[in-house]
C-alpha cells in the first residue's frame, strides 16, 4: 500500500495521487470490514461509532500531502478509540499508516518517530496496565507492529531522501543547461567580435590606401601637369587601386568562407604576407623597410595572424595619420615569443597619450587617430596572453607587441 502511494504520487498530479490513494486505502479498510462484521455480531451503537471514526480516519488521508502531521494525529486519535470500541478490529490501522509515512516522506522525521513510539507505548499500556488479565495481542504482534511502525518511517524518509536527491540532480543539470547556453553565447559574442576585428582591419587598411593614393593622385592633377605625366600618375594610381582593391577582396572572400566552412582561409602569415602590405605602403609614398632577427619559422596560425592584423593596423594608422616618409617593421623570433616593433618618423601623440601596457586609450592619439585600431591591436596581443604599447620615440613613434608562440587564451 504504501509503495502504491509512492508510484502514484511520482505519476499523477499529488491532488489526483492523494484522491487516489484515499480511496483505495477507504475501499481495502471497508471490504475488510464487512467481511470480519459478517461473520460475527456488533452491538448497532459500537457499529455506528466503528463505521464514523473510520471514515474521519480514511478521509483525512485527503489532506495528508497539505496537513501531514494533523492528518497522522487524527488517524491516530482515531484508531485509538476505534479498537477500544469496536468488535470486530478491521484493518483501520491501514489509515494510521499510510498517514504515518507521508508524515515521513514530508520531511517531518521527528515527528513521525515520535507517533511511532507513542502507538507502540499506548498499545503497551493497553496490553500491560488495562488488559493485564486478558491480553489482546502478544509479545510476538507487538514486536511485528514495532518493526512495521518503523518500516514505515524508514521508507517514507527514504522516499523524501530520493526526491530531495532527485530535486538536486534536476538542479544541477538545469544549472549545468544555463552555463552551457551562457558559454555558447560569450563564444557567439567572441566570434562576433573577432570576425568585426577581421572585417575593420581588411576593410580600414585597404579602403585607407585606396583613399592615400587617389588623394595623392588629385593632389598632382590638380597642378595641371602635362598630359602625358597627368595619365602616367592616373595610370599608376588605378593599378595601384587596382592590386589593392583585389587583395581586399581576396582576404574577404577567405574571412567570409571560414564563416561558411569553406575551405579557403584568410592570410595568416606575417612573413608571406608581409611584401604585399610594404608594398601597398610603399606605394603611398612611404619607404617602408623590414628586418628579421632571430631567424624566421612557422608559427602557430591563430598567432600568425594576430601578428600579420597588427602589422597591418600599424601600417594604416602610419599611411593615414602619421605623416610619415620611412617606416620600419621588425620581426623578432624568440624562444617562446615573437616580437613586433614597428617604427616611423612621423607625428607622435599628445603628451602623456601613449597606450600603456595593456591599458586601452582612445582620445589623445594622432591627429584624427580615434585610438580603435590601437585598441584592437591590444585586444588582440591581450587575447594571447601577450602585451602590446605604443607611443613616442625621439624620432617618431612606436608600436612595440609581444605574442607568446604557445598562447594562453583568456
């Protein structure tokens, strides 16, 4: 009966469970009845007051989940007086237990021990003290009571071990389900960002020489050279614009198909991709030079590319903003690093502007320098566990970056 209830609370609703449960319990107590009154006489009155405390007891069992411990005392109070008075002594005692391990199964542990001892005290007393004469049940029933008592709290204690276990696991895997959506969405918003640092430094650099060399070009027509130097320097001009609207499209092409899982991938070498972007450079009228130290190797890819967007940014920001004629990039190989260090005789920033290690700044830079590029160039050296500064020399200034080989992701 008991493991009924508990199969029946954990399907249906704990309203349907508890009809349930009161009316099997209400049909076993009245069957059982009938039956031992049908083969035996009881005086109408006893009877009567048999069939009322009966009913008080399996109808509490209604509200045994709302009122635990009121319902296990009024099926104790009733069972009490039901055996006193009755004749026949059905099974009313069903109500008392199944009250008995709700109370357990709810929590209320104390409780449901302490009705335990005091049934099994109050049928001692009655066997002892009231019926010392003529006992009703012996010393072996008693025992048998003691142990089904106990049973009882032990199960429903059990049962409210189980569910609270069950409640735990439910919460951790929630838990677990909400970190890992979480988790997916700083990726996604990692993702985003990278591919927007990607985008502004294919996009910035290109559209910026683009936008050097058709100013240049509008500078010198503008003087009404002869025909032959006006279409000379136009012609220029356009395969410059040319080589370099092309290599932007290329490197797009190749961001957009890793984000369409496509084979083809963006440039992610400093040291293959380094002559085209000097060149680009030097086509705005920069004389840009490159030194290695260390001897050059192959690097990781995510480093790799790291190294080649900053050398890009570098180069933008001396082609835009820098009013520079010479520039030099330095690749230094060490053991577990590679070291960037671009340098230019252009302007410098305000006083006190400098991007500090791993300190982000924005206003103060050159003239018309919003300091994004610089950011994004830090973001990226920080992203690798490395560090990036970037402010005045005496000739000029200075982009310095560090990026460990072995990066540790943040």
């Amino acid at each position: 009966m008991v493991l009924l209830s508990s199969v029946c609370g954990g399907r249906l609703s704990s309203r349907a469970a508890d009809v349930a449960m009161t009316h099997l319990v209400t049909a076993v107590v009245v069957v059982s009845t009938l039956v031992q009154m049908a083969s035996g006489s009881e005086p109408p009155v006893r009877a009567a007051i048999s069939w009322v405390l009966i009913g008080i007891g399996c109808g509490a069992l209604y509200f045994r989940r709302r009122r635990p411990v009121t319902v296990a005392v009024i099926t104790l109070l009733a069972c009490g007086i039901y055996y006193p008075v009755s004749v026949t002594d059905g099974p009313a005692l069903a109500a008392f237990a199944l009250a008995l391990y709700t109370l357990a199964a709810e929590g209320h542990f104390t409780v449901s021990v302490a009705l335990a001892a005091a049934t099994l005290l109050a049928v001692g007393f009655g066997e002892v003290v009231i019926n010392s004469g003529h006992r009703q049940i012996d010393d072996v029933s008693v025992a048998m009571l003691a142990g089904w008592l106990i049973s009882l709290v032990a199960i429903g204690r059990a049962q409210r071990t189980r569910l609270a276990y069950l409640h735990e696991a439910e919460q951790r895997a929630l838990a677990a389900e909400r970190e890992q959506e979480a988790r997916a969405r700083q990726s996604a918003t990692e993702e985003r960002l990278r591919i927007a640092r990607e985008l502004h430094d294919i996009l910035g650099h290109s559209i910026s020489l683009i936008n050097v060399q058709s100013s240049a070009t509008l500078h010198r027509l503008s003087k009404k050279p002869e025909p032959p130097v006006a279409l000379a320097a136009a012609e220029d001009t356009l395969k410059a614009v040319k080589a370099t609207s092309k290599e932007a499209l290329r490197e797009l092409r190749g961001t957009l198909g890793v984000l369409g899982q496509a084979d083809e991938a963006a440039p992610t070498a400093p040291t293959s991709g380094l002559d085209r972007l000097t060149e680009r450079a030097r086509s705005t009228g920069i004389a840009v030079r490159v030194r290695t130290e260390g001897g050059s190797r192959p690097l990781p890819p995510p480093v790799d590319l790291a190294a080649y967007r900053i050398v890009q940014e570098s180069l933008t920001n001396i082609t835009r903003h820098a009013d520079a004629r010479s520039a030099l990039v330095t690749i230094a190989y060490g053991a577990t690093d590679v070291r960037l260090r671009i340098d230019d005789d252009g302007q410098g920033v305000d006083e006190g502007a400098a991007l500090r290690p791993n300190v982000l700044t924005g206003a103060g830079s050159r003239p018309g320098l919003s300091g994004s590029g610089i950011r994004g160039m830090a973001e990226r050296a920080k992203a690798f566990g490395g560090e990036l500064t970037a402010g005045n020399t005496a000739d000029g200034f200075r982009v310095e970056a560090r990026l460990p080989i072995e990066p540790s992701l943040s």
